[in-house]
C-alpha cells in the first residue's frame, strides 16, 4: 500500500492524543481530569478533521495508517 500523504497537523494531533492517553494509563495519574479533557478534545478535532473527507481519508484503512504512523511503530515492527 502506498504511504498515505496525511497532514502534519492530523500527524501531531494523534501523537499528542498517543501522550495523553499513556499518561492517564498509568496507576493514579496527576492531572487526570486534565488529561481526560485533553485526550476528548484531541478524539473530536481528529475525528472531525478536513482530511477524512478527502478521496485519500475515506478509507478505514487511512486512520489505521494514521494511528500506526503516529504511534511511532511500522507495520514491520509488530511481525
């Protein structure tokens, strides 16, 4: 599969939304309401971003690529 041209924007907000929720995965975390707020707010501006409705974004395939892609991880890593 080619390699998705997603924006830089779409790319930072998901690993940000990546950091928050490691953060508030961890045993009694500091500022967890904070985080949980961060992280909602991360899910809406990701789920509602111009890119999805692009012919590149409309595949379910393009926001798996884009939680790979962002997570720091290559579909090589996990075999």
């Amino acid at each position: 599969m080619d390699r998705i041209p997603f924006p830089h924007d779409l790319i930072r907000a998901q690993q940000d939304w990546h950091t928050a929720y490691r953060a508030l995965a961890v045993p009694r975390p500091r500022g967890a309401t904070e985080l949980r707020r961060r992280l909602l707010a991360l899910s809406v501006w990701i789920e509602w971003h111009p890119f999805w409705s692009t012919p590149d974004g409309r595949s379910s395939a393009a926001r798996v690529e884009l939680r790979w892609r962002a997570g720091g991880r290559r579909r090589s890593d996990a075999a």
